[in-house]
C-alpha cells in the first residue's frame, strides 16, 4: 500500500470544549470526517455543571459539541449523525426544536 493512501488520525483538542477526563480525546479527524465524544453540559471557561435548565442544558451541550467540531475544521451543521439521550421524554420538544440541531432538509 502506498504511503498516500494512509489516512492520519488528527487528535482534536479546543480549550472552547471542556477538557476530556481520562483517556480519551473530545474528538478525532480522520481525512474528512470529525469524529467526537460524548458531552455533558459542562461549562469549559468556568468548569461548572450547568443543571436546572433543560434549554440552558442543551444549549451547553450542543455548544461544546460545536467547538469541537470547529476544532476539527467541522461544525454541527455538517453533521451526518448525532445520538442524544434524554433522562426523560417531557424534554423532546425542548430539544427536538433546538435551532442547532441541523436540520437534514435545508
């Protein structure tokens, strides 16, 4: 196989996402797709848990998302799959009508 055809695996990394707790990283680019981990609403300039809000909740968890993203020269926009899990079902439509969720029809 010649050398061209070796992908590199480019670790992402983004002070604008909080730092990633062990051993993984917030996110991966290998050629052109970004992969990335979970998040939690975690504030990453104060480091806080951002809770009791749902819409403040998401909001958090989608912007870090996005961060990384950007860090690995994506955005959530050019998302092909995204998985979230609820703890409860009265939150969908807070979440189903998020305006940064892309929207797969545009």
């Amino acid at each position: 196989m010649s050398r061209k055809n070796i992908l590199i695996k480019e670790v992402i990394s983004t002070k604008n996402s909080p730092e990633a707790i062990g051993t993984y990283s917030q996110g991966i680019r290998i050629g052109n797709l970004v992969y990335t981990s979970g998040q939690i609403p975690l504030d990453p300039q104060t480091g806080n848990l951002i809770s009791g809000n749902i819409k403040a909740e998401i909001r958090q968890v989608l912007d870090n998302l996005d961060a990384v993203l950007k860090g690995g020269g994506s955005s959530l926009h050019s998302t092909v799959k995204l998985s979230v899990f609820l703890t409860d079902l009265d939150y969908f439509s807070d979440l189903n009508c998020w305006e940064k969720i892309p929207i797969l029809l545009m």
